[in-house]
C-alpha cells in the first residue's frame, strides 16, 4: 500500500490572491522522485519562471534520497514544467503585467504515480488585505463551533 503524498504551498494563499489554477507535470530525476514519495519535499519557497518560452519552478526543496549511491540530485535545482502552448502563453502574458506571479500551491503524485504540481497565478496581498482573511477565517472558525 501506498502512502499518499500531497505537499500543500499554506503560506501561498495567504500571501497572494489566486486565480487560474492549472496542473502541470514536473521534469525529475530518479532520486528526486523517490524523495518526493516519501514525503520529503517543500515548496513553501518556490515559484516559477519563465526562461526561453518554458517554465521552470525555481528554490522548491528536495531532499537528499537517503539510499541514493553516486547519482544524487541538487535540491534546490531548477526543474521544468510540463504544460501545453496554449497554458504557457497564457501565463506569460499575465507574468508580464505589473504584480503577477506564479506560485506552485501543492504537490502530489497522481494514481498513475506520476509527481504532479498544481500552480496559480498570484497577486501580492497587502497587509490590510492579510488581515481581513485572518478575521474572515476567524469568523467562519467560530460559526462552525456553533454548529455544534
């Protein structure tokens, strides 16, 4: 049996507004996806870029595979993203206006087993902003004690 692996990106929606969440699969060694099966992955840090029309996700960490011999990956290396013409033209032409970005929200292998990273595109939140989402999930928090 397989443990499922689903990394979540928690400080992406509260820094950033996010629209148009894609899927995208993931270019990695074979040390790198066996570290990723076991859980031993972080993408709080991460985000993509663009370099010559594809799209890589740069500072995503993966650790070390413990029982990986001479052929060890760098953790923190750049990795492409597979995504159609059509997505990526789509998301370059929003990371060219002012205050966009794109950041991985989560990591997970699908049923085929393959590792997969869902990305958004994401606007930066202002402090006041922050603080109307903590209140806002402060207010659902306490409406859902009540239920009960």
């Amino acid at each position: 049996m397989e443990k499922h692996i689903d990394i979540k990106n928690k400080r992406a929606r509260f820094e950033y507004f996010l629209s148009d969440e894609v899927v995208a699969g993931i270019v990695l060694s074979g040390t790198e996806i066996k570290s990723i099966r076991l859980g031993k992955a972080n993408i709080a840090d991460a985000y993509c870029v663009f370099m010559n029309g594809e799209l890589f996700v740069k500072n995503m960490h993966i650790s070390d595979y413990v029982f990986a011999s001479y052929n060890r990956h760098d953790p923190r290396s750049e990795r492409k993203l597979l995504l159609n013409r059509k997505e990526l033209r789509k998301f370059e032409m929003k990371t060219k206006e002012r205050g966009y970005t794109i950041v991985p929200i989560r990591l997970f292998i699908n049923e085929k087993g393959l590792a997969k990273l869902e990305i958004a595109l994401a606007r930066g939140k202002k402090l006041f902003d922050k603080r109307d989402s903590i209140k806002a999930k402060d207010v659902q928090r306490d409406l859902d004690r009540q239920k009960f």
